[in-house]
C-alpha cells in the first residue's frame, strides 16, 4: 500500500474544492475559537461572522474540524451548529490528528492541526487569533507549543495577533528565529502583544499591503529550502485592544493564581484565558474578537493578491 492510499483523506466542502480548483482565493479558519473559546450560543454567531469577513473580502472560507474521524476542509451549516453546539468536541492539536482519524472521534482543531490540515488541502493562508509559543518558566517546565514546531516545517501563510500574551513572547520570537519561521510585522515594528497593539519586541520586517506578503511568499517558493511558514503578525487596533494597565495587573494575578493552585501543563493556558476574561469583566475576550476580525480581513485581502499572481489553472 502506498503513503497515500494508506493516508486518510480530506473531506472538502464543494465551494473550497471549486475554489482551490479555480485557484480562487481561500481562506482557512480553526474550529477551536469555535468549540472551547467563546460561551455559546455566541460561538455560533461569531463563526458565522468570520466566514463572512472572508466572503465580503472576496474569499472562501474553509472552516476546518475532524468529525467522526474525517478531516473536514470546509464546514456547511449543520456541521458549524455541531462544532458549536457538541460539548464532547475534543481540542484536536497536529499530534492528535491521527489518533481521532484511527479511532473516529470529534475535535475541533487548533493552530497546529488547522495548519497542517489546511496546507495539505493546499490552502496556503490561514487566519487565527493568536499563536500558542513558549510559556513562562521554560527552562523549569520545559513547556512549549506544538504551534511552533509545526510552522517550522509547514508551508503556509498564518495571520495572527503575534502570540498569546500569558505566554514568554520574548522566548517565542527566539526559538521562532532558530526555527528559521519568518515574521512579518503587518504596518508596525513591533510584535503584536495578542490583546495589545504591542509586545514591545521588535520584529526584523515590516509590510504595508497584502501584495507585499504575497511577494514573500513567492520568494519563499522560488528559494526553495525547507517548507516553513511565514508569520503576518497583525497587531489589533489601539482603539480596540485592553487596556494595558488592566492587562498587566490582572495577568500577574492570574500567574500568581496558577501558582497557588498548582496548574500546569496543558491545563495552564485555559486558565490563564479563563481568569483574564473572568476579571477584566469580558474585556480580554472582546480584544481578542477584534484581533480575530482584523486577522480574517487582512488574510482574506492576502489570499486575494496571492490568487492574483499566480497563473490559472488549465482545464
């Protein structure tokens, strides 16, 4: 049996496969936002939004999960009100793809398995919230993102607020940099801090339009080399980011609570969220949904400049 008979396949919706086909611009999306990051029934109501951001923009959506064992490339209505609705939807990362394929399970997935799905689809562009990295008290825990790892060996385009701010940004951008994972500051010299404009860490290169990061991205394809992907990093409005005092005082309590209670490992991040949007009232939760809009407007208008230079399928 060849790799690809023995590898499970993709189920893509009929509007991405005709999409992908036309060479049409395509724009993937992580379920996960969808099933663990926002109460219901919002959920349902923001995913919803989200696709449309990409339409309006002249895009196709591809909402991505695994559902009863099958890669989903696209999700039509009832399948979203599953995603939103199913409170057993494990969180699907790239490692646990091939144990919820074996055993037919549920999950909605998260940056690494929506990335690493998406770009054996052959969607090259991806919209997301924030990146998972290297967390707080590395050198004790050792505790890094699958996130990483996978974008240094996946060949696609991701939009994002810079990574979650509970998380060593500093560390972050370091081991992206010894990854060989390129970061582009989307019109700032500075790395988005997630629910902040800023991270005040400095990034290397700055675009101003999206033709400018489908230029790169073509340069990555004619230098060749090893398929690592390239980071949009796209800070969120000022007007509408946390306010950062806030976003301090009540991080440094939420990592104090962690300590006190002993949470760690995966179940470290969740909290951290959890507390964030518990104490500042709903606004953390705000700040990262209008990251999340202006990361889907931005990678929509990417696809589109990237689907403009490329040539027309034959046929």
């Amino acid at each position: 049996m060849t790799s690809s008979e023995s590898a499970p396949s993709l189920r893509l919706s009929d509007e991405v496969r005709d999409a992908l086909e036309r060479r049409a611009p395509v724009v993937a999306l992580e379920s996960t936002i969808i099933a663990h990051g926002l109460p219901r029934p919002r959920n349902l109501q923001v995913a919803g939004e989200l696709e449309g951001l990409v339409r309006e923009a002249g895009a196709v959506p591809a909402t991505i999960a695994v559902l009863d064992g099958v890669p989903r490339i696209g999700l039509g209505k009832a399948e979203l009100e599953r995603v939103a609705g199913d409170a057993s939807l494990r969180k699907l990362g790239f490692r646990d793809l091939a144990p919820a394929v074996a055993a037919g399970a549920s999950g909605a997935t998260t940056v690494s398995g929506t990335a690493f799905l998406a770009a054996r689809a052959g969607i090259r562009i991806f919209a997301t919230g924030g990146l998972g990295g290297v967390h707080r008290g590395w050198t004790q825990t050792h505790d890094e993102s699958n996130d990483l790892a996978l974008l240094a060996r996946t060949r696609i385009t991701v939009v994002c607020a810079g990574v979650k701010s509970i998380l060593d940004v500093p560390a972050t951008l370091e081991r992206l940099e010894t990854l060989g994972v390129a970061v582009l500051g989307h019109r700032t010299t500075r790395f988005p801090g997630f629910y902040l404009a800023s991270s005040g860490c400095p990034v290397d290169w700055t675009v101003h339009e999206p033709a400018e990061v489908a230029a790169v991205m073509r340069a990555q394809d004619a230098l060749g080399g090893p398929e690592s992907a390239l980071i949009v990093a796209n800070p969120v409005a000022e007007s509408e980011q946390l306010d950062p005092d806030l976003h301090d005082r009540v991080l440094a309590d939420a990592l104090a609570a962690a300590d006190r209670e002993g949470v760690t490992g995966q179940a470290t991040t969740p909290f951290l969220l959890a507390h964030l949007t518990e104490h500042t009232r709903g606004a953390s939760l705000e700040a990262n949904l209008a990251a999340v809009r202006g990361n889907v407007r931005l990678a929509a208008r990417i696809a589109g400049a990237w689907a403009d230079g490329r040539p027309a399928a034959r046929g």
